[in-house]
C-alpha cells in the first residue's frame, strides 16, 4: 500500500548537518549517531562547506554513568549506619536513658560504626586495585593448600559449626601474592558458609595444562539464572537483609574478581544445583 499522498514527511537534519549549519562560533554539540555518543565541533568554511571533527564519547560516558551510580550507592551505604549512629546518640545525649537501654544503644552505634569502617575499608581496597596492577606486588609461586588451609581454619573460627571439606594437593601452586590469595580464598569460603545456609562446603582445586582451578562449592540456595555475572558488580546483592546482617556491603565478589584479574585469573560462577560453585582459574606457578 503506497503512503497517503496528503502526508507530507520531513524528515529531521541529519545531526552531523545540524553541527555543520552552526552558525558563529565554532559549533560543539553532543549527539547520538548509530547508537554511540558524539562530540561533534563544526568550523564553517563558507557555505557549503564546513570542517566537521567528531570524537566517539560512548565510553566515557558510560564510565561516567558508572561512577555517578557508584558513588550514589556508596552514600546510600553510608547513610543508614550514620543515620543510626547519630540518632542514638542524640537520645543517649539528652540524657534520662536507664543503664540497660544504653548499653544497648551504645552496642547498636558501635555496631553501625564497625559497619562504616568495614565498608570504608572496601572502598579503600578496590581504590588501590583500580586498573593498577602494580601495586598488586610481584607474581610469585603460592602453594594453594597452605592458604586454603588457613582460611578454612579461620572460617571455622568464625563459625564453629561450619563443615568444610577441603581436597587440595600440596603440590598445586599458583602464581600470585600470598595477600591477594588469602583475601580472594577466605571471601570465598566465608560467602558459602553464609549464603550456603551453613550446609556443607567443598573445596577442591586440580591443574588443567598451564592453569590451576579452584572451585568453592556450597549447597545452599545458589544464584538464580540471569545473575552469575551481576553478583561481581559493586553493590550487587541478592539478599540485602542478610548482607547487611553479617557486616557485608556488597562488594566482596567485586574485589575478588579486581584482585584475581590482576593476577592474571578469572573467576566465574557455575550452578552446582543445588548450590553454587564459584570457580578461581589463576596461572600455575
Ligand atoms: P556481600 O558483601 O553482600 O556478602 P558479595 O559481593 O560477597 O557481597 O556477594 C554479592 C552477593 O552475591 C551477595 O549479597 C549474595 O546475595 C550473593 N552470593 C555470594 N556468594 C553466594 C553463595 N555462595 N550462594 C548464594 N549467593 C551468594
């Protein structure tokens, strides 16, 4: 069916056209071409003719969408404990509070301020590991066993009840720093038993050609179709309640996934269904 002869369709200037047409001073627009963000400038030369100098802004944009979203969850982070903080503070302040109320305002600031500081200490951490590597320190050989070893020791201290069956041969080693290593290991462990609903967790690690695989595994809820990539974004939770609960802020998986990249590494989520198992892929030494 042809058009109807009685609409007349105008179509827009193309965006590059409109630069062009700029009058005055050399025009600098932002536009939107095929999809990607544009800063156009224009330098009329005389009808028709124009120089038109165009930069592709897309990423930086998108860098900039990024940190505005980043800083923005990380007041919101902020703003809870700090409202608890000086909330009870103000009321112990005013004075006529029993001994026991206190106590237990003074527990609540001084859980919310350990709150803070666990966050800020995040914060900190993935500032450092930002896009530089060498402040990671030198690749060495780390054997694997010894920082599985400690960290499931650790993590049975912290939960007495947890079972963590850990299969390691002493012989793997890889190449990172002992640091890094341990940090990546015992948030992986400590997310399990966590997230894991205290059933029982695996630890298993074998050398496939030049790398060597470490896989966490956990017969909990797992991670639902759709977000094994999310949970390694800053601020990304599932279960923000109990996040928050247990001291989290929502970024440990994003600094593991900062520091195992830096060394090189990958780290990816599998369903073990039920649970889930979070897989470490870093260069055997
Ligand atoms: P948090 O600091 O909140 O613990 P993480 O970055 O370590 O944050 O994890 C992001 C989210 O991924 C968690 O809030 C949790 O919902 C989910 N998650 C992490 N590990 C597991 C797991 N083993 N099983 C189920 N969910 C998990």
């Amino acid at each position: 069916m042809s058009p109807s002869p009685t609409v007349k369709r105008r179509s827009a200037p193309h965006p590059v056209d409109r630069v062009r047409h700029e009058r005055g001073t050399a025009g600098r627009n932002e536009l939107e071409l095929s999809g990607r963000a544009v800063r156009a400038s224009a330098i009329p030369l005389g009808d028709p003719g124009a120089i038109v100098v165009l930069y592709d802004v897309t990423r930086m944009r998108a860098l900039e969408a990024v940190r505005r979203e980043f800083l923005s969850n990380a007041a919101h982070e902020l703003r809870t404990p700090v409202t608890s903080i000086a909330g009870y503070a103000e009321t112990l302040l005013a004075g006529g509070v029993d001994a026991e109320t206190s106590h237990e305002f003074l527990s609540t600031i001084h859980r919310n301020a350990g709150r803070i500081a666990a966050l800020v200490a995040d914060l900190l951490v993935l500032d450092t590991l930002e896009g530089r590597a060498e402040v990671i320190g030198t690749r060495a050989p780390i054997g694997l066993a010894q920082v599985v070893a400690d960290a499931a020791r650790t993590a049975r201290g912290v939960t007495p009840g947890a079972h963590i069956e850990v299969d390691v041969a002493d012989e793997l080693s890889v190449l990172g720093t002992r640091e890094g290593l341990d940090h990546i290991v015992q948030n992986l462990i400590d997310n399990a038993i966590k997230y894991g609903n205290d059933t029982p967790v695996t630890v298993r690690a074998q050398r496939i050609a030049q790398r060597v695989r470490l896989a966490v595994c956990d017969r909990g809820p797992g991670i639902p179709d759709g977000h094994e990539e999310r949970i390694f974004e800053r601020f990304y939770r599932l279960d923000a309640g109990r996040s928050r609960d247990s001291g989290g802020s929502g970024l440990g998986l994003a600094i593991v996934k900062s520091q195992i990249e830096a060394v090189g590494g990958r780290v990816w989520v599998e369903h073990a269904r039920p649970g889930a198992r979070f897989v470490v892929e870093l260069d055997a030494a």
